[in-house]
C-alpha cells in the first residue's frame, strides 16, 4: 500500500491536512446554530423553517455515508478529499452570497455532501496511517481535533454574530477552505488501495431514500408527532427503503456498503455501544442549554456557554483515551466511561431545579462528557481493529451509519420525555424543570444498560489490540 512507502513527516502532513477537513466541517455545523435568529429576520421565516438549515445538513450527511465506502474503494485518496473539500467551498460561497434563503438551503446541501465524504474518509486515513498498536492514539487525536469545533463554535459565533452579521460565519469559513483545498493539491498522498466496485444505482437509490426518509420521519416526530401524515409516510417508506437495501446488500456480490462486517461479534457489540454513548452525548448537550433558557430563564448566550467547558473535557478527554486504549484495551476504559455517565446523569436528576448554581451543571456536564470520552474512540477502535484492513472503508461507514441512526431514535425518545412532563402549553419553569428531571433519569438508565454490555467485551478480544 502507498502508505508504506511515505516518510514519517509525510504522514503526519497528511493526518494535519485531514484533521484540519475535519474539523471545519466539524465547525461549520456547530456555528450557524446561533446565527439563526438574525437569518429568521433577514429571510422573514419561524424558527421551525430555519431548522431545516441543520435538517438538510443532516440529511445530506446520513445519505453520503453509506455511500463513501464505495467512493473509497473507487476513487484515489486525493481526489476524493479534494473533491469533498471543494463541495464544501461550494456551499460555503453559496451561503456567504444567499439572496434568499432557499440558495441558503442549496448551499447546507453542498455544505453536507462534502461532509459527508469528509468524516468517513478521515477515519478510514488514519486507521491505514497508524498501525493497529498506534490507532488508540490516532482516534483519540481526531476526537480532540473533532471535539473542539462544539467548544469554540457557539462563543464565536455570538461574537461574530453580534459585532458583523451571520454572514460574517462564511466570511470567515471560506478562506480556511480554500488553503486547505490548496494543501490538498499540493501535498495529500494516496493511502488507500483501490478496489474493483462498480456502482448500483438501486442500493443508492434505496439507501437515500431509507436514510433520509428515516431521518426526515424522526425530525418531523419531534415536531408534530405521530398525528402528522408526512411523519407516518417518512418514516414507513424509510423503513421498507431501508429492509430492500439491507436484503439487496446481503444478495450482491459487490455491495455498496459490507453490512457482512455486523457479523463480526465484537465490531456488533462495539457498534451497539457506541449507539447508547452517541445518544447520551447528544441528548444531554440538547437538554442541558434547553434548561437553562427554559428552565431556568437566562438568555441563549448562557445557554451556549454552559457546555463549553464539558466539549473541552470531551475533546482533552478524547486524547487521553486514545493513549489509554493502547496501552489498557477498550474494555476498561469503556466501564470506567459508562460509570462516569451513570454518576453524572443521576447527579443531573438528583441536582437540577430552576434555581441550581450553574457550577453544578457545569461540573455534571463535565463528568458526562469525559465519560463520553473514554467510551467513544476506545470502542470505534477496538471494533475497527477487529476487521481486516480491506473492510475498514466499509466498517467506519457502517459505525457511523448505525451510530448516526441509532442515537437519534435515541434522543427522540429521551426528548419525548421533557414534553410528557412539562406539557405542550406556556412553558412553565418548575414544569419544564421537572420535563428535563425526567428526561435525565430516562438518560441514566441509558447508561446503566450501556454498562451492562460493556461487561461483555472480552479480554481475549482485544488483546492484541491494547493490551489489555
């Protein structure tokens, strides 16, 4: 493989480059959310048309997944990050330029497809970059990279925000890409081996329309319910969508995505893990600015500022895990992960009230977040490391894939349960508090349960992989 044959500085040029992506990918998502209310004036829509500014965004990214391994197999490491950065610079203009907000939209779609490639490849990069005694370290040097992006975006986009224009977001953004599109051209390295595929147009077909419809379905859940027809149509046609894909994948002989991989005991088990951890991250840095602007009154700066010291655990976090995982296995590190979860989601039950010192909060979030740490790249790892190196194209595709899917029927069903308690009228303070209680216990037996299949990871299964 090409890999072998790069000098050392060679690599970690190409790991920066990726990161780099990554990361302003990473950062273009997290930044537009506080910009919202200024683009609901500007464009003169409600807050639940402007949410489809992240939607669609999530939308393109859910589809292109599955997609990527192929993408992988066929297309030269080069070219496809060049090609995902540039998609990227595409939308970024469109967004800087928008007269109306539907060229805005346009622009998140080639925002999202570039992300799309983008997050995939960079993990299928560093697994072929690092071998498997050094991957722990690797994928934890992308969860730091990756995980600072949620930190710093929401303080410099209110900054931005509030001294320009949401406008200023692109500004900013689109000088970065075009440098490191530069970069790409002039020092990126092929590192993965090209494979005979040939495309099918069912499975993407199929896979786009199951995926996004499933998405689509889950979004409009938690805004209309079940009652709304658009709802029960998304999500039947996702699921049928979804069944053919999965039968049409097992049935050819050159799949678009290798879902043989689940059959892998430990990347299924990991995968599942991983799902439960995903959920618990998203749900509780949903829940938590929610609370605070809901619950306890303060404005959404606050409600922005209370998780950056939990995202930049979790990114610190993220490193230290990689280097543990290569020296202890997956196993324990995850256990300890789980019992920081547990500990931190019961304190949020225990704890939360209208009139809670925000430094309670702050230091929950933080013990949830260093939980997440320890559980997330220390499992995608071991799963990873389980496959040959031919399938990892097809294994990172796949662990994002369930991830992405699994924690957002997660966090709509935990959300759910802010609604039960705080009802659908005025929101009410002590209601609204007693919602997000609710929701937080729902959230720890969450982590019980992901404690539990912890325990079944075995020794012998990762030996060769940390130590353990």
């Amino acid at each position: 493989m090409a890999v072998n044959n790069l000098t050392r500085f060679h690599k970690r040029l190409i790991v920066a480059i990726t990161l780099s992506a990554a990361f302003l990918s990473v950062l273009t998502q997290f930044l537009l959310i506080t910009a919202f209310p200024k683009i609901m004036e500007e464009f003169s829509i409600n807050s639940t048309q402007v949410q489809w500014l992240t939607t669609i965004y999530m939308l393109t990214i859910a589809v292109l997944i599955p997609i990527t391994a192929f993408f992988i197999d066929r297309f030269r490491t080069r070219t496809l990050l060049l090609t995902a950065m540039s998609l990227f610079f595409i939308g970024t203009l469109l967004g800087m330029v928008s007269p109306t907000f539907s060229v805005l939209l346009v622009g998140r779609v080639f925002q999202g497809m570039g992300s799309g490639i983008m997050i995939p490849l960079m993990q299928t990069i560093l697994f072929l970059v690092y071998p498997r005694e050094k991957r722990g370290f690797a994928t934890g040097m992308a969860g730091m990279v990756i995980n600072v992006a949620p930190a710093i975006g929401p303080p410099l986009s209110g900054i931005l925000v509030q001294a320009f224009d949401w406008r200023a977001l692109f500004y900013l953004t689109l000088p970065i890409a075009a440098i490191i599109i530069v970069l790409i051209y002039l020092y990126m390295r092929d590192v993965t081996k090209q494979r005979d595929s040939a495309i099918d147009v069912v499975s993407i077909l199929f896979s786009s329309i199951g995926f996004g419809g499933l998405l689509y379905g889950f979004n409009q859940l938690q805004e209309v319910g079940f009652e709304g027809m658009s709802t029960m149509i998304s999500l039947s046609v996702g699921a049928l969508s979804l069944v053919l894909f999965i039968i049409r994948q097992l049935r050819i002989s050159k799949p678009m995505l290798e879902l043989r991989v689940l059959a892998v005991p430990l990347f299924s088990l990991v995968a599942f893990i991983a799902i439960i951890s995903f959920t618990l991250l998203v749900a509780i840095e949903t829940m938590l600015p929610m609370y605070v602007q809901n619950g306890q009154q303060f404005s959404a700066y606050y409600g922005g500022l209370i998780v950056m010291p939990g995202a930049l655990t979790l990114a610190v976090m993220s490193l230290l895990a990689g280097n543990l995982f290569d020296k202890y296995g997956s196993k324990v590190i995850a256990i300890i992960g789980f019992i920081l979860l547990s500990i931190s989601t019961f304190g949020f039950y225990f704890f939360l009230a209208v009139d809670t010192p925000f430094i309670i909060t702050i230091v929950l979030f933080m013990i949830s977040m260093a939980g997440v740490a320890l559980i997330n790249m220390p499992v995608m790892t071991a799963g990873i490391n389980a496959l040959p190196d031919e399938l990892i194209p097809h294994g990172t595709s796949v662990f994002n894939t369930v991830r992405q899917f699994g924690g957002t029927l997660g966090l709509t069903f935990i959300i759910s349960f802010i609604t039960r308690g705080a009802g659908t009228g005025e929101v009410i303070p002590t209601d609204y508090v007693a919602g997000v209680k609710m929701a937080f216990f729902v959230s720890f037996i969450f982590s019980v349960v992901g404690l539990l299949f912890t325990f079944f990871i075995q020794s012998r299964d990762v030996m060769h992989q940390g130590g353990e």
